[in-house]
C-alpha cells in the first residue's frame, strides 16, 4: 500500500511565501515523476509543476519565477516553494507521484493541502 500526503499549508498574506512538501511512503520500488496540481473554489485543476527522478522540471507558463519545484529521493519527498504570493493562488494543492510496486506502475494523489493569500 501506498501513500502520499501532502504538509505546509495555511493562511498567509499577499507576497508572503509558503513551502509545501509531500512525502510517499509504503511498498515503493521507484519513484518517477513528482508534481503539484492546484484546484481553486468553482475551477478545475490545474497543472503547477512537476520533476523527473533525474531532476528535470517543468512548470506551468503563468507561475515561472515564483514557483520552484524541487524533490529529495531519499525521502522521498517532492516540495514547492512558492513567493510572492497573490490572492489568485488561493486553492487546494495536491500532490501526485508515479510510484512503482511490484511491477506496476501508478499514479497516486494525496489528499489536498489548503493555501490560502489574504490579507
């Protein structure tokens, strides 16, 4: 069994700065790609960014520059850095992970962490 979760959530002001991490655990044999999506009140979710195991990232156009993706494959664990906060990036953040076990390979998404920009 597998799971990831994600932390660092919460409340913080407009150019203010939050750090999410997202750790997955259980019967893991690799872990390929890492990555962060973000669902706002009444939007779909939508595409923030992601690593490889080899470190390539990508992220998407509107949040280059303030957004950093980043991971620890010892802990497995993938965070995003994310400055200069804006009101517009209040949403939930999920976190996913292509983890193979046991010759499978699956995505697997956490359960959301809350961000929050408001003064």
């Amino acid at each position: 069994q597998v799971q990831v979760v994600e932390s660092g959530g919460g409340l913080v002001q407009p150019g203010g700065s939050l750090r999410l991490s997202c750790a997955a655990s259980g019967n893991i044999i690799s872990i390929y790609g890492m990555g962060w999506y973000r669902q706002a009140p009444g939007k779909e979710r939508e595409f923030v960014a992601n690593i490889g195991s080899g470190g390539r990232t990508r992220y998407a156009d509107s949040l280059k520059g303030r957004f950093t993706v980043s991971r620890d494959n010892g802990k497995n664990t993938v965070y995003l850095q994310m400055n200069s906060l804006e009101p517009e990036d209040t949403a939930v953040y999920y976190c996913n992970a292509d983890i193979g076990t046991n010759y499978v390979l699956n995505t697997y998404w956490g359960q959301g962490t809350q961000v929050t920009v408001s003064s």
